[in-house]
C-alpha cells in the first residue's frame, strides 16, 4: 500500500488532467461513456483524498472548449454524468467543507447542468477546508482573453493604469483570482501535453505524466505522484545551494 511521506508538505494546489476514460473503455470492448463513468469514481476518490491528506486546491479538466467538438452523444452524454455527480455530492461537499468552484465560460453548458452548478456553488460558499475547481467548458487561452479584455475595459474606465499593470493583475482577473498557483499538474492516460490547461498559472508547476489510465487512477496512484513531487527539487529559477540557506533545500532534486 502506498503511504504518504509524512516528513514533506503536501503541495497546496494540484490540478489534473484527467485523461483515458475512452481508451480504458474501448480496452474493455465497451463504449466511450462506460470510461467516462469509471472515471466519476476516481473523481470522487481523488476528491476525498486530497481533501484527507489537506491540498488546499484541486482543479479537475472536465470539460475543455475543443470538447464541445466531440460526437453530440458523448457531450450530452458526459453533461449528464456531470449533473448526476454534482446533485449526488452536493452534501457530502457540504458536509467534508469544500467549495465548489468553476473555471470556464459556464454560459455554454445546457442550462440543467449551470442551475445545479450554481446552487453547489452557492451551497458551498463558505466552506473552507478545500476548493474544488471544476474546469468546464474552459480553455487557457480563452481564459486569458477574456482577462485582458476585462483588464483594457478597466483601464479605459480609469480603474486600472497601464503602466502599473504587473503579472499580478493578470493573476488577478482570471478565472483563478485568489488562488495559489499549482504546484503539481498530474496527467493520466499517457499523453504528454497541457493541452490549453491553466496556461498561465502552471508556469512553475511540476508536471507529472503517467501511463495510468484515469478510471485506474486512485489513491494509491495519486500519492505515489504526490510523493514522487515531494522528492523534487523546485528551485524558481535558483540554484540548489540558495534553496537551502533559504531553508527549501529539498531531497535529491536535479
Ligand atoms: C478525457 O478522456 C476525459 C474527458 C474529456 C472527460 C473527463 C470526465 C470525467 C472524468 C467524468 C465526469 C467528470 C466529473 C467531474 C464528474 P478521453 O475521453 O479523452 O480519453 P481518451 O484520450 O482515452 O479517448
């Protein structure tokens, strides 16, 4: 059984790219949306054991923009696996204290899924122990679009000065305000791309891929990453031996 490594922090923010729920199924001879299914177990299992071992923040790729390319069926199909895990762990969201929150344009899904997501969203406001971030309909670069529109409106309407403007505001008007950025991105399934997948916030993450289709991805797969992270050595741009006089000297990193 994998264990946590109980001497290093956990890392405070990680998102995941939740890939292979097609490949798993069509392995089993089984259509697409049977891998979808499966793949709503690991969520709820990753979800209760980052919440277990204290990540602040877990942002899940459910739903990206080129999504909505898919076959009509498997989009409707995947908008109601989304309704049933959002009516089905409105409670227990509440009570394990996660807040829900959504990353990307909620407009677009069908108006069913966005009322049940809103009332989640609202009923877990004040929960604090986790945030939960369902990316949905989201896209990076339409994210940042979207900032930098909101940010020029402001500085016509003299809110905002462009010359003070820094990394920081940009931060600031994303769909992630607020939040830290991550510090571990895990993707299942074999493929090795960010595929418009918090583009500018995973600019220092740890990226891990793994071969592990995500139905089989559970526990004892998610703290295996977790622990393989912790063994890195993340150094922002700095060399090993500033780390350690600042005290962050990890382990046996590059
Ligand atoms: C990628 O696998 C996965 C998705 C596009 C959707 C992920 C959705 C779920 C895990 C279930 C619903 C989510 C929640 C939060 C309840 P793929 O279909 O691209 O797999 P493939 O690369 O093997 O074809």
């Amino acid at each position: 059984m994998v264990e946590l490594d109980t001497n290093t922090p956990v890392p405070r923010h990680v998102a995941i790219i939740m890939d292979g729920n097609g490949r798993w199924a069509e392995e089993r001879h089984r259509p697409r949306l049977f891998g979808h299914k499966a793949g709503v177990d690991s969520v709820r299992e990753i979800v209760e054991t980052a919440r277990e071992i204290g990540v602040e923040v877990l942002t899940l790729y459910a739903f990206s923009t080129e999504n909505w390319n898919r076959p009509s069926g498997e989009v409707s199909g995947l908008m109601g696996l989304l309704k049933s895990y959002l009516q089905s762990e409105l409670r227990t969201m509440v009570r394990n204290d996660i807040r829900l929150l959504c990353l990307g344009q909620q407009d677009r899904l069908p108006a069913d899924v966005r009322a049940i997501l809103q009332q989640t969203i609202d009923d877990t406001r004040e929960c604090r122990s986790m945030t939960l971030n369902l990316a949905l309909s989201y896209g990076g670069r339409s994210e940042l679009v979207l900032a930098f529109q909101e940010i020029a409106k402001e500085c016509q309407e003299g809110v905002l000065d462009w010359r003070t403007l820094s990394e920081t505001t940009i931060s600031d008007h994303l769909f992630t305000a607020g939040q830290p950025d991550p510090d571990l991105l895990i993707r299942t399934g074999g493929e090795h791309r960010l595929s418009n997948f918090l583009l500018w916030q995973a600019s220092y993450a740890e990226l891990y891929f793994t071969e592990t289709r995500w139905p089989d991805f559970k526990k004892a797969q998610f703290l295996e990453a977790i622990n393989i992270f912790n063994h890195r050595q993340r150094r922002f741009g700095k060399v090993g031996a500033q780390l350690i006089r600042e005290g962050r000297g990890a382990t046996d990193g590059e």
